[in-house]
C-alpha cells in the first residue's frame, strides 16, 4: 500500500476541474486511444509553462497522502457547491473523467509570497489547547483508554501476538460499549487524509511536549476565566491537533464541546467557526469543512485557520480549480508556512513538482521556529521520496528530526525511505517506533507489509496482526465520528476483506470525487474481480498529472487484466521508474507483472 504521504495538505490542483464519474469501461474498440492514454500517462513529464508552472500531463506519480496531513490530509472531483457557503470560489462544471484533453491549458499561477521571502507567520498561533471545564476530561496528557489499548498492542503484541490481539479486542469492545471517557485525522497521510496539519495550529505545536505543555496552561487559564471564548476556540482546536499527532480520534469530541462552548460565549466569532472547519475536516466532513471556513471568512477574511482549511477542504472535495484560487487567496492574505505548503501541494497534485519543491524549499529558508523548520523539511521529504529521490529525502528528514527529533511524519519518511533504498532492518525497527506512538492505518499497513517483504520466521503472523489493528483503529475512529471509508477501502483491498473494500470504496466514491477516491474504488474492483468496471476509474485516477507510483501501479495492473499488456507495461515501468520503492510489496508485484509479460 502506497502511502498519501503529504505533510502540507490535502489533494489538490491548481487548473483542474471537478471530475465526473465515469459512465463505465471504455469500450473495447477505444485500445488505440487507451494506448495513448497510457503512453502519456507513463512517459509524459509536466512542461514547466509559464511562471515557472508545469503543464498538466497524463500522471506520473506522487507520494500519495492525507493525507499527507498530514499532512495533515485528498481526492474528489466533480462536487457540487456546498450549501451554506458564501465566499467567491465556486465549483465549475463537472468535466469527463478522461482529463488529458485539458493537458497543457493551465494557467500561469500568481507567485506565491513564499517566493518573495516573506518571513513565516506560522508560529503566531496560540500554543494552549485542551483545557479544563466542562469540555476536558482527562488532562492532556492522559489517552482515552481505546487508544492505549492499541499502542499497548501495537507495542507488545510483536511478542505475545495472538494473546495480545484478544486482550487488544476486548478492551476496545468494553471502551467502546461502556462508555469509556472521551477525551476528545489522521496525518496525512494521509489517510486523509487526509490528510494536512490543521489550518491555524502552528507546526510549531507538533512536537508532543510543546502540545501537552500548552494544553496544561490553557486548561489552568480556563479554570480561572471560564468565559474566555478564545480560550476555549484554541481549546478546541488544540484538541483536534492532539487527535493528529497521537493517533487518538477519541479527542474529537471534547474538541466539539471545547467550540462549542465558545460560541455559546461569543455566537459567530471567527476562530472557533474555523476551529470547527479544521474539526470537521479532520473527521473528514469536508462539505462542513467548507462551509465553516466560508462562515470564519465572513466575520475575517485573514483568519489563517480558515484560509487553510478552506484550501483542505476544496482539495478533497476534488474541486482542485476552486482550491487552486483559495490558495492563491490565502497567500495574497496571509503568508506563512500553512499556506505555503498547501499552496505547494495543489501544484503537486497537478504534476509540477518543480514549482511544489521551489516554494517549499523557500517556505523553509523563511521559517524560524523548530516546529516550521520541522514541518516544512518533512514535506520536502515526503516529495523527495515520492519521485524516487531517496537521499535527498532522508537529508530533508534528518534536518526536520533535527529540530525536533519527536517529529511522528519525518520518522515515518525516514522509515520509508530506508526501505526503498533495501535497509529493511533499519526501516521496521523505526516504523515499529512510529506506531507504538500512534497506531493509525497508513503506519500500520506499511510496517505490515514491511514485516511480509523480510519473510523471517514469524513475520507473516506479525504483518496480520498489523492489519488487524487497522480494524481496531477503525471502529475508534468510527465511535468517534470520524468517516473512515477511505481508510477501510485502502486496507481491506490488499490486506482484508474485499467485499468491504469495495463496499467502503462506493461510499466515499458517493461522497466526494477525488484522485485518491478513484484509484481506491478502482482497486477494490480490481482485488473484487470486476476489472472492466475498474478501468475508467483508473484512468480518471492518473489524468490530472499527479505523479504518483501507486495510481500507476495500479492502472498497470488493471489495463493487464482487461487485455491491454502495451499499456500495462508502460505504466508498470513508469511506476518503478518514478518511485521504485513506491510499496514493499507492490513494487515486487508491479516487477513480477513485467517479467511475466516478456
């Protein structure tokens, strides 16, 4: 499984247009148009136009994520406006699936200011978060009992496995139906998402102790002034960050009741409306996303906050054209590391990467703090390895775990990019780190597959116990409120149960139209036998530029099975040209498939 690794923000792309579901398989009398799809598809390169953007070619590859945030967080396309929004971006037609019509007719973006070395303004956020009061239960510290259970699993069951996995299933059904504490997305991951740090928390509150410390404060101030309605906004979104960075969507909860206790103070203020967009995005509800951060834009139109889960939201609602204009929006209004990323992931996502790298690169020149230099190095990390540059990506992670060496998504690169370079070793001991700390679904299926692709005496029984703890963060993310669709589809395709890969897939299919949600779906057709249905939503996965391994990999494979091996061995060859170490055991799938076609 290919992760959505992006730590700047969710999926999306700077010219493309909504995209409409495909009506159904491509014909058979289409093959030479399919071959040239492919062609493109495989070999195709983003021209760089002008201002130094790069048209939109047939897909190359990318690292996928959720997102990516984490990057935080994306996907769909073709998403109507939402009700209840109110500022400028509105959605264009829906397009056909086939995009490489429109290859080339971008237009040249606006210069983003991290281009005109403006300083980072990301680390003016409050550090306090959770607080005390009727919102908090645990302290910050604490862990909703769900969550322990599985980072005790994930930590032990490596020695005691089949033990630890029902002691791991009863604790979760007790929590789960007793009515454990609630304390209160997933990185991007990607999962989902998702994906992207939430707009308005600074990445400079990622490393742990910084969030925990802040919380503590927060928590102590409220006690004392119980009717600080910002207090209890940045309350709120404190909660939504530490759901992020310690895996535990059980927070999500106290973050809503955290909001809501500010606005019950203060109706309609700003920062608790986009304390509510970054929430509802990271329980991925994107249409609330957009339509909270529509209602903080109103009341300010430079909230970061909002800016920022404005651009998330409309990247994984796949309108790319409207998330392109807000993130020119938002960098004309407020500069600044959330921005820049997010400005350089919709241009990733159209396949100009050179423009993403150029402003990342000058986002980290201008950033001061350790979190900004941490974040912004992981991103650069997460872009160096999804194009197959594995030094240059483990570089960019030593300087993010440099400044701060608790940093989960640059120990999650690192772990990742140690394993495309064939240190196994080295890269399952540091994902084994990374989820004993926060046991989310990406984590979970790459150490997995990490242990299946060393093949050690026990390592099979140890990957199912990874893939079973997928399972189990599910059902907390789920009591949670959190839509874990994407999540399911992604892990049930290669490691579970295809029927509910395929039912997962069609729901979120149902709800948003993104590249990430076309490639799920066309997968779980694929692991579900139903190829001929999957090809037109492979395509529509690779035709907006993104350079991705995995949606090359898996169009490879799914051309292979409808009987077109020309186009199946491009696209298999671009995936391991691209990023050869895009999956531990797809890439040695996607080697095989060629061998076999000789």
């Amino acid at each position: 499984m290919s992760p959505r690794t992006n730590a700047s923000a969710p999926e999306s792309g700077h010219g493309g247009r909504p995209e409409a579901e495909p009506a159904g398989p491509a014909p058979e009398q289409d093959t030479a148009r399919a071959d040239a799809s492919a062609e493109r598809a495989a070999n195709t390169a983003p021209v760089p136009g002008p201002g130094g953007t790069a048209s939109t070619a047939e897909p190359r590859s990318g690292a996928g994520t959720p997102g990516r945030n984490a990057g935080s967080a994306a996907e769909p396309a073709g998403e109507h406006e939402q009700a209840g929004t109110t500022t400028a971006d509105t959605a264009t037609t829906a397009e056909p699936a086939d995009r490489s019509k429109r290859a080339g007719a971008t237009a040249a973006p606006t210069v983003p200011a991290a281009e005109r070395a403006t300083p980072s303004t990301a680390g003016t956020d409050s550090r306090a978060e959770p607080s005390g009061g009727s919102a908090a239960s645990p302290g910050p510290g604490g862990d909703d009992e769900r969550i322990v259970a599985l980072r005790r699993f994930s930590a032990s069951g490596r020695r005691w496995r089949a033990l630890q996995l029902g002691l791991c299933g009863a604790s979760l059904a007790v929590a789960l139906t007793a009515g454990a504490v609630v304390v209160g997305a997933v990185r991007n991951s990607g999962t989902a998402p998702v994906a992207a740090t939430p707009g308005g928390v600074s990445p400079a509150l990622l490393a742990g102790g910084d969030l925990d410390s802040g919380i503590r404060a927060l928590q102590t101030h409220l006690r004392a002034q119980p009717r600080d309605h910002g207090g209890w906004a940045t309350l709120g979104l404190a909660y939504v960050e530490q759901a992020r960075t310690k895996g535990d969507p059980s927070r999500y909860p106290q973050a809503q009741r955290a909001l809501d206790r500010s606005l019950g103070l203060r109706p309609g203020n700003d920062a608790a409306l986009a304390g509510r967009a970054a929430l509802a995005a990271a329980r991925h509800d994107f249409a609330g996303a957009l339509t909270y951060a529509d209602q903080a834009l109103q009341q300010n139109p430079y909230s970061e906050r909002a800016l920022s889960s404005r651009v998330d939201a409309l990247v994984e609602l796949g309108r790319y054209s409207d998330a392109s204009k807000a993130a020119d929006r938002a960098d004309a209004r407020r500069p600044g590391v959330p921005v820049f990323t997010r400005y350089a992931y919709v241009h990733e996502l159209r396949g100009d990467v050179t423009t993403a790298r150029r402003v990342l690169e000058q986002a980290l020149g201008t950033a001061t703090s350790r979190g900004d230099i941490a974040y912004v190095a992981t991103a650069l990390g997460q872009l160096a390895w999804s194009q197959g540059q594995y030094t240059t990506a483990l570089a960019h992670y030593a300087r993010a775990l440099a400044a701060d060496d608790t940093c989960l998504p640059a120990l999650e690169g690192r772990a990742r990019a140690q394993a495309a370079r064939g240190d196994t070793e080295a890269a399952i001991r540091g994902m084994e780190q990374v989820v004993d700390r926060a046991p989310l679904p990406q984590s979970l299926v790459e150490l997995g597959e990490l242990y299946e692709a060393r093949g050690k005496e026990g390592d099979r029984a140890r990957a199912h116990d990874q893939y079973a703890l997928v399972d189990a963060w599910v059902s907390l993310a789920r009591a949670n409120g959190v839509d874990a669709d994407l999540d399911t589809a992604l892990a049930a395709a290669d490691h579970g149960d295809p029927a509910a890969a395929l039912q997962a897939a069609r729901a979120e299919w149902a709800r948003r139209h993104t590249v990430h949600t076309a490639d799920a779906l066309a997968w779980a057709l694929h692991v579900s036998g139903r190829d001929r249905e999957a090809l037109p939503y492979a395509r529509q996965a690779t035709a907006t530029g993104y350079r991705n391994a995995a949606f090359l990999y898996h169009r490879g494979m799914i051309e292979r099975a409808t009987g077109h091996p020309r186009q199946a061995r491009a696209l298999l060859r671009a995936a391991l040209r691209l990023n050869a170490g895009f999956s531990p055991l797809g890439s040695r799938t996607a080697r095989e498939a060629l061998e076999a076609m000789k």
